[in-house]
C-alpha cells in the first residue's frame, strides 16, 4: 500500500518522500513517480529508530523547507498463535507498527505546527479491537493497530491546537504481501469473502490510497481523531 499512497498523493501534485527499512524497495516507486513527471526522493530508515526518523527529517526540512503531510504506513505481520510468540517477536510487532508511528507522528508534528497545517493519517487495520474483528495468529499484530487507534484519538486532541489533523485508515482484507503473508490458501480466501464480506472480493491498495488522498486534503478540513474502515462492507456484515 505504501507505492499506491505515494503515487496517488504525486498524481495530486505531492512532493513524496517514501522510506524504507531497505532503500532498494522505495527506490523504484521514487523514480516510477520522477518518470511520471512528479517529485519524490526515498531514504532508508527504520520507523522504529529515532535516530534515523530525525536524520531524515531533518534531510527532508532542508530539501523543501516545511512537512505537511505524514503517512504512517509501515508495518509488519508474522503470524503466530498467541502461546507461540516469543517476548522478542511481540516487542518487534510493537516496536516498528506502534512505536514506529508515533516516533514519525511526533516528529512530524513538530514541523506541521510551524505552519499550523497538518496532516497525519495512521494506517491501523480493521482487526484493532471493538468491532467484532478478531484475527488467530494476529496478538501481536491486532495489539498493535489497537494501539495505533487509541494514539489517533490522543495526538488528534493535543494537535488540533496547532493546525494539524489526525486521523486513521482500517483497511479490512487488502491484496498486499502482507495479506498474501497470512498463507490462507486460495479457496479458503474465496470462502471467507463469499461469506463475510458484502462485495466478496479482496480490496485493491488503491482503493485505501483514495482515502488517504482525501484526508490529506482540504475537504476534510473538519475530520479529526476518527477512523475509517475500507473493508469492502466486512463490518457492516
């Protein structure tokens, strides 16, 4: 999802910094975006590190002057029955999906709240608590996006002062490695979007990136501390 978010915002005229624990994964999508005529620059760097989240900021500051946008999309998933998750691969999920983003939103804050204009849109998951959505295999993982829900609502009342905007995205089931990670054989997959999900097809990255796309934007001027489920009607059903 994290291609489809930069090259939806460079479609509307963004200039798109796109990071990555391995420079060699964001690099194609910066110069798939320059070859469409659009601005983007990518830079290695571990969410969950914040050494190196100042570092690129601070990179990005000099380069441009001023942030207004931050995407938090990094995350990872390593399925696990709960009494199998060792204390390291539980700190790990935590560390870079819920530490990770709060290390990115605080530093992002503090440029947004020099222009007093923001926006910061957490990317959680529609298995993060108190809606019925329980994912086996996923402690880690659905503690985590729970996580990043609750810090959606808090940064959203402390930054309204300043100008910037917090919100969250929960997309339900998406095509993405992470999803395919799940190894749900193929007709298990059909059988569970037949019975549970209204449209009874997977999500398309794109169709999370179009919402992206408008919290970023000035039509949602008055949107704050809410989150959103782009979950095909899962949750409805």
């Amino acid at each position: 999802m994290g291609r489809t978010h930069a090259l939806a915002l460079a479609t509307q005229g963004a200039n798109v910094i796109i990071t990555d624990i391995d420079a060699n994964e964001c690099a194609p999508v910066a110069r798939e975006i320059n070859a469409q005529g659009g601005a983007a620059i990518c830079f290695k760097m571990d969410v969950a590190n914040a050494a190196e989240v100042n570092q690129v900021f601070d990179e990005v500051i000099k380069k441009f002057g001023r942030l207004d946008i931050l995407v938090n999309n990094a995350g990872i998933y390593s399925p696990k029955p709960a009494l199998e998750i060792t204390e390291e691969e539980w700190e790990l999920t935590i560390r870079i999906n819920l530490k990770g983003q709060f290390l990115c939103a605080q530093r992002a804050a503090k440029e947004m709240a020099k222009n007093k204009w923001g926006r910061i849109i957490n990317i959680a998951s529609i298995a993060s608590g108190q809606v019925g959505i329980g994912i086996a295999g996923g402690a880690h993982y659905t503690a985590s996006k729970g996580g990043i829900i609750a810090m959606t609502e808090t940064l959203a009342i402390e930054l309204a002062q300043l100008g910037i905007l917090v919100n969250a995205i929960a997309p339900g089931a998406i095509d993405t490695p992470m999803s395919r990670n799940a190894r749900l054989p193929k007709e298990a997959m059909q059988t569970f979007l037949n019975e549970r999900v209204p449209l009874k097809r997977i999500g398309r990255p794109e169709e999370v990136s179009a919402m992206v796309v408008f919290l970023a934007s000035e039509e949602a001027s008055y949107i704050t501390g809410a989150t959103f489920y782009v979950d095909g009607g899962w949750l409805a059903a």
